[in-house]
C-alpha cells in the first residue's frame, strides 16, 4: 500500500473510532465520550464505570451495539458496491442490483405477517432465508440465459421485481395497519433493534467478505478493462465472478436481515474512495469500508435524532442524500461518454 493510502486509512480508522464514541454521546440522555470509554473498558474487564445502571445500559446496551451495527452496514455495503461496480463494469451497480434486499424483505414480511415459522423464526432469520433464495435464483436465471454480465444483471431485476410483488401482495392481502406500518419501517431500513447478536454476525461476515475481496484484489482490477482482458491474463472470469457474486450476495444478506434495505451507500461511498484513492482495489476496497462506516454512523445519528422522540428510517435519510449524488454520477457518466465519443 502507498504512503497515500496508509495515511488516508490512519485517518479514517481514527475518523471512525471518534465518530463511534461521539454519536453515542448524542441524544436525549447526558452521555459524555468519557463516559463511553469508561463503560466499554469496564466491560472488558478495566476498572469500573462509575455511571449509574441506566446510564450505563443506555451506553452498552442501546447506543453502542447500534452504532457499532451502523458502521458495520455502512463498511459492508460499500464494500459490496464496489466488487458489484467492477464485475458489471457499471458505475451504477449497489449491493442490491442481485435481488438480495427484495428477497430479504419477503422473507421479513412472511415471518411478521404471515406467521411463518411458528414464532421460533425470527425477522433476521426470515430476511436471510428470502435473501438467499433470492441470490439463489438470480445465479439460476443467470446461469439458463447464458451466464453474462448482462444476464446477471437481467436476472437481478427479474428476481427484484418478483420478491417486491410478493412482499406487496402479503402485505396489502394479510396485514393490518399496524402491523403493515412496522413492516415499512423496517423496509425502509432501521437499526433500532440491533443487538450485540447482529454486530458480531454482521462484523464477522464483514471480515470474511473482505478478506476473500482483498485476495481478489488484483482480479478485480484487470476486471475493470473487461472479461475478455481478464481472461486473456489468465484470470478464471466465471469462476471468480461466482466467487465474488456469492461472497457479496452472502454478505448484502447478513446486513439486509439486521437493518432492511440501506439504499445509496453501496452506490454513492465508492465513487467518493475512488476520488481519494484512484481504482486499484487493494487500496479502494478498505478505505471505501471506513468511509461507509463513518458515513452510516453519523446518518444514522442523525436519522434518530432530528425529529426525536420520533426516528425517521436510516433508509430514508440515506436515500436524500444519495440521489442528488447519484444524479451527479449520471451526469458524470453522460459526460465521459460524450467526450469518448467525441
């Protein structure tokens, strides 16, 4: 890694790191950033908290498992943009393109709506079952069309529009309005409910994911001049597209059944790394996680405070901001292929 790049991941683990203890501080509860370093070094073992009880559980038990979830999203699924953005060469391609979130959100509504599961299954459990029937029909589809990258693509909207219609279908049929307005807000995507269960599945499927993206690393840059200039470099193109397919997908789904469907991280934080950065992916692939990271935690601090005691759906907040971005990415493209063609 360059000079550049380490200090830019210096800066952003460290951005992280005072992002996560200064959100927690933020709220309607007197929460200091002595207070949170405190509590979580007490909890590790060193030395006491001093805080009252329920401070103390506003810290651990409320605050700190959903701000770390959020910075495990925002990582996660900018990581997955970035993969998904190289193996389709599309600079418009998210973590969702797979059909992955519509299935989640299936499977979540079959569980809440229809009762499915007996009440032993829980929301997160339902969502990633409906995940990975989802990938796993998209690789079906794929796979009978041709297996290109246009009918992945092709596959992931069939599988998109599927998913959405049931989920429509279960919940304006068998649902009532109270019930259909929790369904929303989950659709829309939400970390109210984390737990500590959600932040270690969702971080260790993180450090999997990236794990296996990073030793990829070289392939997915010879991936950004085309298949066929993969493959001429000896690069197995649909071996390590199914690889890389699934890593994402299994990855998208962990994230997607702990918080809903987050849209615009994984298509807006890899274009913002790429300018920091440039494309090669050893260095674009960690930064473009811290940068998801910090970028989640503070939208969602702000998702559930700017209209406390009301929360507004993390989902929602992301989206207004990343529409605007992802019509400058539009732009952006029509200019590159103007001047190109030109």
């Amino acid at each position: 890694m360059s000079v550049r790049g380490l200090l830019l991941g210096t800066a952003g683990a460290a951005a992280l790191c005072v992002s996560v203890a200064v959100a927690i501080t933020i709220g309607p509860a007197e929460i200091r950033v002595g207070d949170v370093w405190a509590t979580v070094g007490a909890h590790l073992g060193w030395g006491s908290t001093g805080l009252s009880p329920i401070r103390d559980g506003i810290v651990w038990q409320l605050r700190l498992p959903r701000t770390l979830l959020a910075a495990v999203c925002g990582a996660g699924l900018a990581v997955c943009g970035v993969v998904m953005q190289s193996l389709l060469r599309n600079p418009l391609a998210d973590p969702f393109v797979l059909g992955v979130s519509s299935g989640a959100s299936t499977g979540a509504v079959a569980v809440v709506v229809l009762g499915v599961g007996g009440g032993v299954v829980s929301v997160s459990a339902g969502a990633f079952v409906g995940a990975v029937l989802s990938f796993a029909l998209v690789l079906l589809l794929s796979h009978t069309l041709g297996g290109t990258t246009d009918r992945v693509v092709l596959a992931g909207v069939a599988a998109m529009q599927l998913f959405s219609a049931l989920t429509s279908f279960v919940v304006m049929t068998a649902a009532d309005a109270e019930t259909t307005r929790g369904v929303l807000f989950w659709l829309l995507g939400s970390l109210s409910g984390a737990d500590w269960t959600d932040v270690w599945v969702g971080f260790g499927v993180l450090v999997l994911a990236l794990v296996v993206c990073l030793g990829y690393a070289r392939t997915l840059d010879a991936f950004a001049f085309g298949q066929d200039a993969a493959a001429s470099l000896g690069v197995s193109v649909a071996r390590t597209r199914l690889v890389l397919l699934s890593v994402t997908a299994l990855l998208t789904a962990a994230l997607v059944s702990s918080s809903g469907a987050i849209g615009f991280v994984g298509l807006v934080l890899p274009h913002a790394a790429r300018a920091l950065v440039g494309p090669g992916h050893a260095r674009l692939l960690p930064v473009s996680a811290l940068a998801g990271a910090v970028f989640l935690v503070w939208v969602d601090t702000l998702a559930r405070t700017v209209l406390d005691p009301q929360e507004v759906p993390v989902g929602v907040v992301t989206s207004l901001i990343g529409v605007p971005v992802f019509v400058l990415v539009l732009y952006r493209s029509k200019t590159t292929s103007g001047r190109a063609a030109g």
